[in-house]
C-alpha cells in the first residue's frame, strides 16, 4: 500500500454505538441528492460536477416538479376507475401493482423497490377505465410529481425523447410479465417458487407471504407448503 494515501474517512461499525472522539460523523446528504440521484438512474444520465451541461439541466428541471412523501405499509397510492395521476420515484420501500376483482380476487402484476420509477405505462390507466392499483407494501419514502406535468417537462426537451424514455419500461415491465406469465403455463410451483428465492432474495426478505403468492399465482396454503418444503430441503 502507498503509505501518502491518506485513509478512507470512515469508522468500524462496531464501534458506531460508542461515545469515541476518534468516531468521524458524517452529514447526511441532503434529501435533494437522493433525488437527483435517482433520477440519473432512471433516465441513464451520469451526473457530474458542471451544472450546465444539457443533461445537468434536465434532471434540475424534473427534479423540481417533485416532492417528498412518507407513507405507512399498505397506503393506497393509486386506485382502479380512477385515473392515474401520480409518478413515484422510490428512495425506500416497496410498491405493489396489482388488480382486484369485485369478489376480493388479487392478481399481482408487479412489485417496485428502491432506485424504481413508476409511472401509468399503459394509455388505459390514464383515464377512468384504469383497473390497476398500486400500494405501498412497506412504509416508504418517495419522490411524488404529476404525471401530465412530469411528462410535458420531458417532451419540452426534445423531440421523441418522451418516446424514447417510455419505451424502455414499457418493454422492460412487458417482457417481466410475460416471463411470469409463461412460467405458469410452463412450469410447476415448486420451479418457480425456487426462481422467486433465486431471482428476488430482498423480495422474499421484506414481502408478506400472501402476496408472495399472488404474484407467484398460487394459493397462500400452496405457497406455505413450498416455503417448508424449500427450508426442510
């Protein structure tokens, strides 16, 4: 090792619950960076020090049609026969997109954790005849914007850059539902459930089982079975 390097500012964890003056605190960065980080991330922007770049300038411009929202676990967010208002950039949590059928029946279509945008992919559920909800699963914090205002601040930098933009998490959230929509078809519970421990680990950690199932298109009874068959092997 160099030994001019200066070493990194940082403490051991272990020693984070003690009183010691050799501790280097920390401020926490502000809120606003969360933010902008996220949604760097989101439209494929590497931030940089210049302000006054194209780019620096069109996170600022969205940046300011945001603003923070903490919700408890199952708080409503959006809800079917309504229109779709909202777009969602999560810092922490998780959301569920899902339907309900008039007898109580779920379908969950999707779940969303940290670093997520979303937004009403699909043109039906900006209008009244929308018949997807979405909730939060666990308490979260999120970056709120409307999302006729999110989307006009977009198409105000550039011709087909909306298009663009929305394309990619049309095709991705398209391409997820199809897969899961095949594996049913295809193959058994028991495969699949071991796909959900593989594929989503954090998911399993921090998602009620009941909904664990819906997603994975299984009765909660069938899911618990899975699970002690999964620990017993």
């Amino acid at each position: 090792m160099n030994s001019r390097l200066k070493p990194p500012l940082a403490s051991a964890p272990c020693l984070l619950g003690d009183d010691d003056p050799e501790i280097i605190h920390q401020d926490a960065a502000p809120s606003e960076v969360a933010l902008l980080n996220g949604l760097s991330r989101a439209f494929g922007i590497c931030l940089s020090e210049k302000q006054n770049t194209n780019e620096a300038l069109f996170l600022s411009d969205i940046a300011r049609l945001f603003h923070q929202r903490r919700v408890d676990a199952e708080t409503p967010l959006e809800k079917h026969d309504r229109s779709w208002s909202n777009v969602y950039l999560i810092q922490y949590g998780i959301l569920r997109l899902f339907r309900e059928s008039s007898s109580g029946k779920v379908a969950v279509h999707h779940f969303f954790a940290e670093g997520d945008l979303v937004w009403p992919v699909f043109g039906r559920t900006r209008t009244v005849r929308n018949t997807l909800c979405l909730t939060s699963v666990v308490p979260a914090t999120l970056w709120v914007a409307d999302f006729a205002a999110f989307r006009s601040a977009i198409q105000r930098h550039g011709d087909g850059l909306w298009a663009k933009f929305a394309l990619m998490l049309t095709e991705e959230i398209a391409e997820l539902t199809s897969m899961r929509e095949f594996r049913k078809q295809t193959m058994p519970a028991q495969e699949r459930y071991g796909l959900l421990l593989e594929e989503y680990p954090e998911l399993v950690k921090r998602v009620p089982d009941n909904q664990l199932a819906a997603w994975l298109g299984v009765v909660p009874a069938t899911f618990s079975r899975l699970k002690s068959a999964s620990k017993n092997s």
